[in-house]
C-alpha cells in the first residue's frame, strides 16, 4: 500500500456510510460504442426517427450502460482500488428513470452490511448504490454486495 491509497478495507467502513463520485456526462460517444461494444443496436438506441416517436421522445443509452459506468465512477473514486477482492453479484437492479446523452451522473453508495468471513482476511460488504443525475433523480438503484480486503486479519 501507497501514502496515496485511498482505498477503503473492512475497518474503515461503517453501515450507515455514505460516498458520493464525481460526475460524467455521457456522451453520443458512449452511446454508439456502448452499442458497438454489446452488439445491442435496437432502434431505441440508435435510430433517432424511430426514438422519437417513442415513449421517451429520444434515444434512450442502454441500462446495462449505466451500471458500467457506475463502476467506472467507482473505480475513478479509488474506494475498493486495491481491497477490493470480488464483486459478489447484482440485486434488485431497478431502471426508475431512463439516461439520455447529455446526462451528467455521479454514484451514491451506502454501505448496507458488513460481515467478517470464515477466512479472517475478509469481509462481505454490502452496498447500496443509486446512480444519480445532474437533476438529482435516481435513473438506477441497485445492491452489489462484494467481498473486500481487511487491514489486519481477524478471528
């Protein structure tokens, strides 16, 4: 570890913990490689025409996007940089709101849980996240509990 790690391991958390990224605006950039990249290129996200006569008026940037951004947004913060050991899943995902280009978004997480494991050199940290935009609406929220490097091992 580094004078500079700002990473956060199990004895530096507590439930009730919240952190908040910086922003990033997405981009027509990060929509066309994002659809390049999953391959997804459904008129709802590439074909403006269609989109407009749409539920949401325009193109919409795919959902799994923003959760790939999110952990960007993670990782840029430096939080779990180098305690991080495993995302251990996704759950109750929601999409209460879409994200469109122009969108500024930054990561709310609050940390839910967290539990030495059987192995004293880790611990399961449960974590809340909403991804927010520049109008303060959540357009996703969702846990994603990971498995994370303690300090000093324990019993």
């Amino acid at each position: 570890m580094t004078d500079r790690d700002t990473s956060l391991y199990y004895e530096d958390l507590e439930v009730g913990m919240v952190l908040t990224s910086l922003g990033r605006t997405v981009t027509e950039t990060d929509l066309v490689q994002f659809c390049m990249l999953s391959g997804d290129w459904n008129p709802i996200h590439s074909d403006e025409e269609f989109s407009r006569a749409s539920h949401f008026g325009r193109r919409v940037v795919h959902g799994v996007f923003g959760i790939a951004l999110l952990t960007g947004l993670m990782d840029r913060a430096g939080w779990f940089a180098t305690s991080a050991i495993a995302m251990l899943g996704l759950e109750d995902w929601r999409f209460p709101r879409p994200i469109f280009v122009g969108d500024t978004l930054h990561c709310r997480l609050e940390i839910t849980e967290l539990r030495p494991t059987s192995k004293g050199d880790r611990a399961v940290v449960g974590r809340l996240f909403e991804l927010v935009d520049h109008h303060g609406e959540v357009v996703q929220r969702g846990r994603m509990p990971m498995l994370v490097r303690r300090r000093r091992p324990g019993p």
